[in-house]
C-alpha cells in the first residue's frame, strides 16, 4: 500500500442547485484510522464519500491528502480507491480480471496482472475462486473480490460506501470483523459510510456523526455513545432516552434505568407499561412517566421472566443522577 496519510477538510461544501448537501464542514482524519461517517439519509455523508473519491465536484472549501490539496486531481491521482454499494463488478470477467481490470487500464504487462491479482484475491481469501464470475459468487464472496479490486490500485485511503447493506444479518456481521482486520493489517485509512449504529460501534477508532450536511459530534465509540452532545445524537445514536429537568435537556442510557420491585424504596417514578419486547438477552419495556413522559429500560431476560409484569402494569423505576450526560 502506499504511505498512510492524514485527510483534511477545510470548509467543504456540496451544493446541488440551491440545496446544500455539505455545509462548510472541517476535520481531521488521522492516518491508518478506521473512520465512519454515521447518519440518517440525505445527511451528506456519502456526498463527502464522493466527493474524496473526485466523484464529485466540490462546491466549496478543500480537501487535504498529507500536505497535497487533491480537489483538482482526477480520481485514479488522489491516493484514493473506492469500493462502491452495489460493488459494480464487470459480469462478463472473472474474479481474477475483475481485480487485475484497473491495472490493465494502465497498461501493465499481462504477467504483473495476473501475480498481483492473485496477490489481492490472497488477501481477501478468494484465490481458489479466480476463474469464477461474479454470477457464480454469493454477496460476501463478490464483496471479497470488490474489496480487492480497489486495494489492487494501492491506495493511501480505501472508501467503502454502506458496504455491508447488501448482506444477510449473520453475514454482515463475519464481514464487518473481517474488514476490521483487513484494515489493521494494511495499515491504511478506512472511511466507512453507514446508517448503521451498530455497524459504527463494531468497526471504528473513530465516528463522524453527521445530519443536515453539518457535523454534529466527532469521537470514538465509547464517547459518542456515553456522551452523545446533543439531543439528535441521544436519539439517533439510540439506546438513550432524553429527559428534561428544569428547562434543561439531559441523556440517560436504557440500561441505566433501574426498574425496582420493592415498593419499600421511595425514591422511584412510577411509569405504566405500554410495550413490551424481547431481544434475547434484554427485554425492552416502554412506558408513561408522569414526570418525564414516554421512556424507554432495558431489563435482563432473566430478571424479567423471574418479575414479570404485562402491559398496562404500573412499575416502579428510579436512575442514578450521577449517570445523567447533559445535552447542549
């Protein structure tokens, strides 16, 4: 692979006719980071994707590789590979000229191809399926050869955008340990884009969390999660409940929440059951508070088959105030 290198964005900007997609955004990105840009669609994350990548025109501001301003550079010059959704291999080739596709396009001698396509095929695991077409791969096995087609180019950053939304829940979780390996071992960046949580909690040294085209938070998973900024985050991020306490807007995680079944203990808020959902290892119940409106405790599954109450039962809750994230 190439040198890592830091990326930077100083004020980019995307606009779409009148509409901003990126809003005057900055950031640094570490070398050999595992990056996840996280947010609901039409937040700009893949727009930013697209634009690293010279997918797309930049509207505004810079975009940094090490000390070089690549916005003008085309694609194949920016030290950037792409893995795109769709994975957008070429039917009619096969694994082994799928990935070598690029360095033909260079004009590279066939033999060079051939040793350094099999080189990538190696790294993913998908030497032993060189000859075969992308017809005759399931959805991991075709994202194994997209992975090394991309990283053939020796890239200094690999962008990969929504890379696992394709796959079966069981699947994408084995690949999201692979690419976690893949990526520590070649030591280069990865951004990442997802809608996913739990996909972003899973795989990055570092979250970008983004709504509106502006960031909202930047951290790693611990923070974003335990220290969501603000409101947005809290719920998006999920797992949180928001409460508000003398006109001031606070956080508290799920399983925070304590629901007590002794009604010897005064210090609690009685909430009405209105649902109630089993997870496997926690049960999810959802009520009415009088002082805090509709919230949300996760219960483990034993405690609750050993307590069991139904909907419409009233329980009592209460939280340790020193577990509270204030919200901006």
């Amino acid at each position: 692979m190439n040198k890592p290198e830091k990326l930077e964005f100083a004020a980019l900007t995307k606009k779409y006719g009148e509409t901003i997609a990126v809003d005057e955004i900055n950031l640094k990105i570490p070398s050999g980071t595992y990056c996840c840009f996280l947010g609901p669609s039409g937040c700009g994350k893949t727009s930013t994707l697209r634009m690293i990548a010279g997918h797309e025109d930049i509207s505004g501001g810079d975009i940094l590789l090490g000390s070089k301003i690549i916005n003008n550079f085309p694609p194949a010059k920016r030290g950037t590979a792409m893995m795109f959704q769709n994975y957008a291999l070429f039917p009619h080739l096969s694994c082994l000229d799928n990935v070598g596709f690029a360095l033909k396009m260079r004009g590279i001698k066939k033999i060079e191809r051939i040793n350094k396509s099999l080189e990538m095929l190696k790294l993913v695991q998908m030497d032993d399926f060189s000859d075969r077409f992308p017809d005759q791969l399931s959805g991991g096995q075709q994202q194994r050869v997209a992975l090394a087609r991309a990283l053939i180019t020796n890239p200094s950053i690999l962008l990969l955008d929504e890379p696992l939304s394709a796959l079966d829940p069981f699947l994408r979780i084995r690949m999201r340990s692979e690419l976690k390996i893949l990526q520590k071992k070649l030591g280069i960046s990865f951004i990442h884009v997802t809608h996913s949580q739990d996909e972003a909690m899973a795989l990055a040294d570092m979250i970008v969390v983004m709504n509106k085209g502006k960031i909202e938070q930047v951290g790693d998973p611990y923070e974003v999660f335990n220290k969501p900024k603000n409101e947005f985050i809290a719920n998006f991020v999920g797992g949180h409940n928001v409460i508000i306490k003398n006109n001031k807007h606070y956080s508290i995680r799920m399983d925070h929440i304590n629901v007590i079944f002794s009604k010897k203990n005064k210090n609690t808020h009685p909430m009405i059951v209105n649902e109630i959902e089993f997870q496997g290892q926690i049960v999810k119940i959802t009520g009415i508070t009088k002082d805090f409106g509709k919230l949300s405790v996760s219960l483990a599954d034993d405690i609750f088959l050993e307590n069991k109450f139904y909907v419409n039962d009233e329980i009592l809750i209460n939280w340790d105030k020193a577990k509270e994230n204030s919200l901006q």
